[in-house]
C-alpha cells in the first residue's frame, strides 16, 4: 500500500488507464475503499483521499473548514490526474469533492472523465436538519446513533469515543457549516447514487444536483439507507464499474 500524503493507493498499478479517486464520508476512513481494489478492472487503479485525524494521520489535527480540505488536496493533487480519472465521494466525501472540481476548473486543470456522487443532497443545502457539531457529548453522540453509521459497540465505549471525539466534531462541522452559494456548472458527466431507505436524502434533493452540471444527471437508487456504500457494497460496486467501463470503452 502506498502512502502519498493525503493519498492511499492500495494496489498501484503503474500502467493504469484509468484512476478511480475515492473520497469517505463524515467520520469515515479509507477502510470504506480498499476492499474496492480486488474488485475494479487490472488497468484501473484506485486512490484513496486520507485527511487529517484518521487512519496513519490520526495524530494530526483534523480539518473545521472547506478551505482547509480543498487547500490541502489542491496541493497534492494535481500531479496525480495527470491521467484519466473519476471521483467517487459518498455524503460529505461528494461535497469535498464538487468544491475540488470546481477548484481545479477554476485552475484550468484536467476535470474527472466522470463524477459520482453517493448518498449526498446538492452542495447549496445542508445535508443534517439541524447542527450537531457543537452538542454536548451525550447529545452528540444520541445524534450520531439516529444517523447509523457508527456501530453501536463504538459509541458505547468510551475510551474510543473519547479518542475519535476530536475527528467526528470536526467532521460534523464540515457537514454543519458547508453551502454552496455559486452558481457553477461543470461540464463532467454525472451519476448520483441514492439508498431507497435513506430518509433523510429523497430522490428529488438527490435530482438538485442537476443545477450545477452541464450534462444531464443519472440517478441510480441502491438498496439500503444512508449508508448503503457500506451494507450495499457489491450494488455500489456494480455502477461503479459499470461507469468505469462505459469511461474506458473508446480507448481500448
């Protein structure tokens, strides 16, 4: 596996055609991923984004703000898509995302062959009905439960939580905080995927994505709620190489 700052690639493959770049969700790490490898075609290599607080940057101070995410990715990034690629963000993971692309617009730099944005309302609305980032522990962690992403077993132990405390509120902030107010439209193909169980996130929120993308949206629901990229991997899986090869088609 190699480690390149804030990008984990778990299988390199030095000859790749195409790169698949993934980025998790609030609280998440690139555990989410690296099971994808074995899955993706030979002459596609996945990257994994890795920010501060998780994982082998666990000790390092975990990111509050959109800025701070987008600057530290900016720097590291450029020199890697040099080649084709696609993006792949679940939640907060799509947001992070968008604001990269719209970065590397702005930059004239190569934008992904294709976009996919998972379990995530467009970037002009906030993705939690009320902030929660600030809560008192107890509260927050009540939050955290109702949204089912975190397993049980670690929100009733307190060493963990005392220790992942830092990563999630700063994460949550990300989440609480973030709104696109711009009036962008990238010209990138676009699929958004949804969980037909999610009930937070409705097929008509996930459509609003549409405002801000040249190409027609596609909308694909997967079984499963807000985190169906974890209980629902092989249907992810599924579109996702499906995409990958309707991507890489015209050049074999």
């Amino acid at each position: 596996m190699l480690n390149n700052s804030c990008l984990v690639i778990p299988k390199p493959q030095p000859n790749a055609q195409l790169k698949l770049i993934c980025f998790p969700y609030a609280g998440g790490s690139i555990s989410t991923y690296t099971s994808w490898a074995q899955y993706l075609p030979e002459n596609v290599e996945l990257c994994i984004v890795q920010l501060p607080g998780r994982g082998q940057r666990m000790f390092e101070k975990p990111h509050t703000n959109m800025q701070a995410v987008i600057n530290e990715l900016i720097s590291v990034l450029p020199q890697y898509i040099k080649s084709p690629y696609i993006v792949f963000g679940h939640s907060l993971g799509s947001r992070i995302a968008f604001e990269l692309m719209l970065t590397l617009h702005n930059l004239n730099l190569p934008l992904p062959e294709y976009f996919i944005a998972s379990g995530s309302r467009s970037p002009d609305s906030s993705l939690n009905k009320k902030n929660i980032f600030h809560l008192p522990n107890d509260e927050f962690i009540h939050e955290l439960e109702k949204l089912n992403g975190t397993p049980k077993a670690v929100l009733e132990n307190k060493e963990l939580m005392d220790l992942f405390m830092p990563l999630l509120r700063a994460d949550f902030e990300l989440v609480d905080t973030y709104c696109y107010l711009g009036t962008a439209k990238l010209n990138c193909q676009i699929t958004i995927l949804g969980g037909i169980d999610d009930t937070d996130i409705s097929k008509e929120q996930l459509a609003n994505w549409q405002q801000f993308f040249i190409p027609t949206v596609n909308i694909h629901m997967i079984p499963g709620n807000h985190f169906f990229i974890d209980n629902q991997k092989e249907h992810c899986l599924e579109k996702v190489n499906d995409i990958i090869h309707h991507v890489i088609k015209p050049r074999v």
